[in-house]
C-alpha cells in the first residue's frame, strides 16, 4: 500500500512539473510562433495577389510589401485584402478574401484573390491544409491552383460558386483523381466564401 | 558507453541500425539533418541525464512512463523553440521532431544504461549515441543534397554546366541507398568486433 501511494506520488509530481514547464515554455515562445503564423498569412496573401516579392524576402521586408501595398477592410463580418498602389487607391487592382472550412481530415485555410472585375480569379493559396498527401494534399500543388487563375466565380447563368470536376465551364477547374472527398469539401467551401462575397457586394449595390 | 563507442564501434544508425525512419525522411538536405541530429544529441543527453538523476527514486513499475514522460519534455521544448526561432527549419523537418519520442536511440539508453548509471557516465553516453546519429545524419545529408541538387547548404558547389544533379537521391530511394552505403562502410571498416570480444 505504502509503495503503491509513493509510486502515484512520483507519478503525480513528475507529470506536474513536466506540464508545468511546457506550459512555461509554450507561453515564453507563443508571440515568435504568432509572428511566424502572422508572416505565414501574408506570404499567402501576396502570393494570391500575385504582388511581387521573392523567396528570399526576409520576414520584415514582406510585412513591409504587405503594409505598402495591401488595405484590410471589414466588410461586414469578414474581412478583404485589397491590392492598390499607393498612388491609385480609388481603382484597386485585386481583392483577396480568405476560406476556411473542414477538410477531409483537418481545417483547410486559405486566401481567393479576384481581379479588379470582382469576378476573375487572379490567385488561390492555401495556408493550411491536412489532406492526404499525394491525393488530396495536391490541392496545394502549383498546377492545381493554377487551374484556378483567370476561371470566373460565376457560371454562364450568372449563379455564383466553382465547380470542380463538374461540366466544363468558365468557373469550372478539373478535380484530383483519387481525391473526390478532398475535392468536394475545397468546392463546398469556396463556395460558401464566394457566396457570401457576391451577397455582400449586391448589399452595397 | 565512450565516445568511440557511440560514434564508431557501436553507431546507433549505422551498426545497431535505429531511428532509421527519421535518418531517411530529413536527410534531402545537409542543413536539416544537422538540425535534426542536433535535435536528437539535446534530447538524448537531456533525457538520460534525468533519468539517472532520479533512478533511485523511480518506482520500477513505471519506469518506462516516467523514462517517456522526461523524453517528450524534452522533444518538445526542443520543438517549441524550433516553431518560434526558426521556423523555415520547423516545417521542413515536419513531424520528425515531434518523433524524436518515437525514436528506439533515445529511449534505448535511458532504459539501458542511464537508469543504472551515474549522471555524467550517462551524460558522456547520451552525447556519444547522440553524436553518432547526427554524425550518420551528416554523411547520408551531405550526399544525398550534393548529388542530388549539387548544392551544399543552399550554394552550388558542382557547377550545372558539368553535373547534372541526379534528381533520384533527394527522393526516398535516393534515401535508402545511401543509408544502406553507409552502414556497408561503417560494417566493412569498422572489422568484426564481436569475435575480438568473445575471446
């Protein structure tokens, strides 16, 4: 009884102060890993925009391009990303939006840019997603998202939403074989994204 | 375990043939095995050091949870300052970190050796097993990145208009035929250790 008591004990006191020093450390490094999540966010969303900057940029230097070039708005309860140089803000050149929503296996987040039109895609970038690699995880490859790049968020009767690998058509972008259900969650989610984005605008108009 | 011993004679990788699964998924570039082998000498010194600080005080029952219990504190204080300091490295070497727990090396001498020796023997022995992992790490790194990319470290070394880099040695079999060199060089070099031994 007397060895049993000290062994939960040992075991108490050693799973404390375990946890106790993660949780340390987890709170002395959570503002770096913030930052990281927050250059991560912007890469992503200059990329979609397709604002130029290289692989090299330090940290600084693309939350720099970022501030220059990119306005955050809210509009209603979400928020865009408009692309305008500094000279011109009346005519933006692009707007980004982001999408989040459930994958296959974990959340899928990422950022739609529209040209200035509002309704040609410019760019699609993903910043996170957990889909099975090889099959739904090709979603972040670059042909993939290409596919995406002057498609319409609108069909020929002017309904809003993507079809991917439905008939073909001007908002229509093939699907990954082997990865319907990766497939049909990514267009159930930009879907809604779209949606709610052509809404919005309707309300402003 | 000496130095010699865990670098040399009985090389966690190359002769006792463990933590393999990580050796060949990080190793498509010098840089991230470095790090990752770095990773492992932190948590394998680390680990064993508490495990023998506390072997007379570890009830025997839990043993084994409490030998996993320090290892992951470890890994993953090593992951955290990974994830804030440098981040490019974190994703690049993915889950592999996190799977240092996982790794037979690391848990291998807490139980075999720190449990039933003193801290600094198990310190010398965590950095020799350590060291030899990276050591391997290095070799099959700086192979697979040279002649698969031409590159050391990101900087071209083998010039493009005389090498074409042989894209096959940054994939998985790349991988595992320099793995399966090295510990031929390794056997073949180091001799028969065994018959000395039994002698």
């Amino acid at each position: 009884m007397k060895g049993s008591l000290y062994t939960i004990g040992y075991a108490g006191v050693l799973g404390t102060l375990c946890a106790l020093l993660l949780t340390g450390v987890a709170s002395f490094t959570a503002p770096y890993k913030a930052n990281n999540a927050r250059v991560e966010e912007v890469l992503s969303i200059l990329t979609a925009l397709g604002i130029p900057h290289t692989p090299d940029d330090s940290a600084a230097r693309l939350l720099e391009i970022f501030d220059a070039s990119v306005r955050e708005t809210q509009r209603g309860d979400s928020t865009i990303y408009i692309y305008a140089s500094p000279d011109d803000e009346e005519s933006p050149q692009a707007v980004a939006m982001r999408f989040a929503g459930p994958g296959l296996w974990g959340p899928i987040e990422g950022f739609l840019a529209l040209e200035a039109d509002r309704r040609t895609i410019r760019g699609l970038t993903f910043s996170r997603q957990e889909e099975t690699p090889g099959l739904g995880g090709e979603i972040g490859a670059s042909w993939f998202r290409d596919q995406f790049v002057g498609k319409t968020i609108v069909d020929r009767a002017a309904e809003p939403g993507i079809s991917i690998g439905g008939e073909k058509g001007p908002n229509a972008v093939d699907a990954i074989t082997g990865a319907t259900m990766t497939c049909d969650k990514l267009e159930a989610i930009l879907d809604g994204v779209i949606g709610k984005f052509v809404e919005e605008r309707h309300e402003e108009q | 375990m000496t130095l010699k011993d865990g670098v040399w004679t009985v090389n966690p990788l190359a002769i006792q043939i463990l933590g393999i699964c990580s050796a060949l998924a990080v190793t498509s570039r010098l840089e991230s095995s470095l790090v990752m082998g770095a990773a492992l000498i932190f948590v394998c010194v680390g680990s064993n050091l508490f495990v023998s600080l506390l072997r007379k005080y570890t009830p025997h029952r839990i043993r084994m949870i409490a030998e996993v219990a320090i290892i992951a504190t470890f890994v993953i204080l090593f992951d955290q300052f990974l994830k804030a300091f440098y981040w490019d490295m974190s994703k690049q070497l993915g889950p592999y970190v996190g799977l240092i727990i996982t790794n037979c090396i690391v848990m291998g001498r807490a139980e075999a050796f720190a449990l039933q020796n003193p801290p600094l023997l198990s310190i010398v022995d965590g950095l020799a097993n350590g060291l030899g992992y990276a050591g391997g790490l290095a070799i099959i790194g700086l192979v697979r990145e040279l002649l698969g990319t031409g590159k050391i470290f990101g900087h071209t070394v083998l010039l493009e208009q005389w090498y074409t880099p042989n894209q096959l040695m940054i994939l998985a079999p790349g991988a595992f035929f320099t793995l399966g060199v090295v510990i031929a060089v390794f056997n073949a070099l180091r001799g028969p250790q065994d018959e000395e031994e039994n002698k």
